[in-house]
C-alpha cells in the first residue's frame, strides 16, 4: 500500500481494525463494507445523511446502502442493506 492506492475489504471489522489503521497510516484510500448491525456512533451528520464516526484511532465516513440485486433467473429483487 501506497499512497493514493486504493483497495476494498469485506473483512469483520472487530478483527481487522488493527489492520485498518496500519493501512490508513501509508496514505491509501479505504474502502470496507461491514455488516449492517455494526455500531458505529455518529461524531457529526453529513448534510448527505451521511456521518462521521471513530473506529479504532481513525475517523471513517459512514454511508449506509441499500443494494438491490435483480436478475433474469430470480422470481423477484433481494434487497441487501450496508
């Protein structure tokens, strides 16, 4: 990891938040999905609903997604939320 590099993790985040701040000190863009019931206390609201909160010593961007998944072969959509 340098930085500017980006990279994507599917990871449960109570194992990996060591992980996370040693990635985030090289200066690369982080991007984790974490399980919707994650507790993650808002430090400030975004003006996008968005919000900022802590984990571990870092300070994330908290977006949560609802993702809708359609193909031809499902009878209907399944609905995911982030």
């Amino acid at each position: 990891m340098r930085p500017a590099s980006r990279s994507f993790a599917r990871q449960r985040l109570g194992a990996a938040t060591d992980l996370l701040n040693h990635l985030a000190a090289t200066g690369a863009d982080l991007l984790v999905r974490c399980k919707s019931g994650r507790n993650l206390p808002a430090l400030a609201r975004c003006r996008d609903g968005s919000r900022l909160a802590r984990l571990g010593a870092l300070t994330v961007h908290v977006i949560d997604a609802e993702i809708i998944i359609r193909t031809p072969r499902a009878a209907g959509p399944a609905t995911t939320g982030y």
